[in-house]
C-alpha cells in the first residue's frame, strides 16, 4: 500500500485538472478550486468510497466553513488512517488554511492511495450522494435526540417548581453551558494565536529573505573587500556575545575614510609641487 510516498514520486507531478476531476467523477461534486477541498470532508468520503464503511460518515460535515468545524473533519480522517494503520500524518493546520498548494499535495497523495487500494476502477456500488445524504440524516437525528433532552430537562425543571426547586439539576445544566462556553473561548484563543504565530514567521521571512540579498551583494568579488562590504559583513556575522559589533563596523569605516583622506591630503600636496 502507498501509506508513505516519495516526494518524487510521479503522484505528485498529476495536475490540479486531472485532481478536481478525479474528485467530480466519483463523488459527483462540481468543484472548481482545489481549496474548495480544504474542509476535510472530501477527502473523508473519498476513503469511504475506497473503505465502504469505514468512515462515519454521520460525522462529517460538508457545510464546514470555519476552522474549527475543519478540524473536526480531519480528526475524522486521521481516526480513519489509525485505524486502516495508514502511516500518514495530516497536516491539519496547513490544509485548514485553504493554500492550493498544500491540499494540492495532499490530495495527489490520497488520489496514489485510493489508486493503490482498488487500481484506480471507480466502486460502481458506490452512491456517493446517498452517503453525503445520509450523513445528514445521521446527524438531524442526534440533534433532534439533544434537542429533546433539553426540552425533557427545561420540563423536569419548570415541572419541579411546583415541588419545590432541584439545584442539582439547575446546576449541572449551568455548568455545561459555562462548559461549552469555556472551550469556544479557548479555540478562539488558540486560532487566534496560530494566526499570530504566522504573521510572524511571514515578517521573519521577509526580513530574513532581505538580509540575505545583503549578503549576497556583499560577498560579489568586485565589493567585497570595499569597507562598507567588510563593515556590514562584520554586523552580519557576529554572534550574541559580541555587542560591539556595531562600534567596529563604525570604527573600520571611520579607519577607512580617515585613510582615504590623508591619501588624498598627500596626492594633491604633490600635484602642487
């Protein structure tokens, strides 16, 4: 099986086109885009297509739009691959974030995967509509069991005032709500900060990316032995410990002009001789 392949393998040289394809074919979608796939649950019902029921589909959300329902779908997924002991890790944040490139990849993989499993020939019995539709049947169910727990509980409760009240219950339901709360106001936090994390890596990028270009420049044989070259290079390399690496960057530039000076001092003293 291609649990684990190649970089180099030819997989990852099939095309976007032949990708969306290969997904409209046997799911029967009408994707455009291969971000249109970053939520997970295509990639979720291409293995119950390739494993019938194995994925629990009832489960998977085909609506997803924010990061957390995505994440969701991936858990999914990777429940799926341990459980197949399919030695796949999924890069969840990367995929969630919607760049081509990296649902490219993961769907060229999982495309070789399928292939390997039954030889690229579409399941026939497979009804992929059905399946998507009844995993939305699957799911109205539970809702509908939550929703009449809650209305038995708000029952049971507005029903015991008359005998009097029942804080137990009263508090245990409080407590899921501060609950539920609690976990939404941390996965907010913790979105927010992989945000942050990746604006910073783009700014240390960039930054990074200019200093190179710097040192690229000062290392051309025609420059780098300029004092500006040597000076700057000096400012580059220097270590955490060395905090004077700005003073001698200043110190040789100003060796260097005062000798140019005295050069230049001693020429024209001559030429008026």
């Amino acid at each position: 099986m291609a649990s684990n392949i190649g970089m180099m393998d030819s997989a990852y040289f099939v095309g976007r086109n032949e990708i969306l394809q290969w997904i409209n074919a046997r799911l029967q979608l009408k994707l455009s885009k291969i971000e249109e796939a970053a939520s997970g649950a295509v990639q979720c019902q291409m293995m119950d297509m390739t494993y019938p029921g194995v994925v629990p589909m009832y489960k998977v959300n085909f609506d997803a739009k924010t990061e957390y329902d995505m994440i969701q779908n991936y858990k999914v997924l990777q429940d799926v691959f341990n459980k197949l002991k399919i030695n796949k890790h999924i890069e969840v944040n990367k995929l969630i974030k919607g760049r081509p490139l990296d649902n490219l990849e993961f769907l060229q993989w999982l495309k070789r995967y399928c292939d390997s499993v039954n030889g690229g020939i579409m399941n026939e019995n497979y009804n992929p509509v059905e399946r998507r539709g009844k995993g939305g049947k699957d799911r109205n169910p539970r809702g509908d069991l939550r929703n009449s727990k809650s209305l038995q509980t708000n029952n049971e409760l507005m029903s015991g005032c008359g005998d009097g009240p029942k804080p137990g219950r009263a508090r245990s339901t409080v407590d899921e709500v501060d609950s539920s709360e609690d976990i939404h106001a941390l996965f907010k936090e913790v979105t927010d900060l992989k945000l942050s994390v990746d604006l910073l890596e783009k700014e240390r990028d960039f930054y990074f990316g200019k200093l190179r270009d710097v040192e690229i420049l000062c290392q051309m044989p025609e420059l780098e032995n300029l004092p500006m070259a040597v000076a700057i290079r000096r400012i580059l390399y220097t270590t955490e410990d060395n905090e004077s690496a700005l003073a001698e960057a200043r110190e040789l530039l100003a060796d260097s002009i005062d000798a140019d000076m005295k050069q230049t001092t001693t020429v024209g003293g001559i030429g008026s001789d």
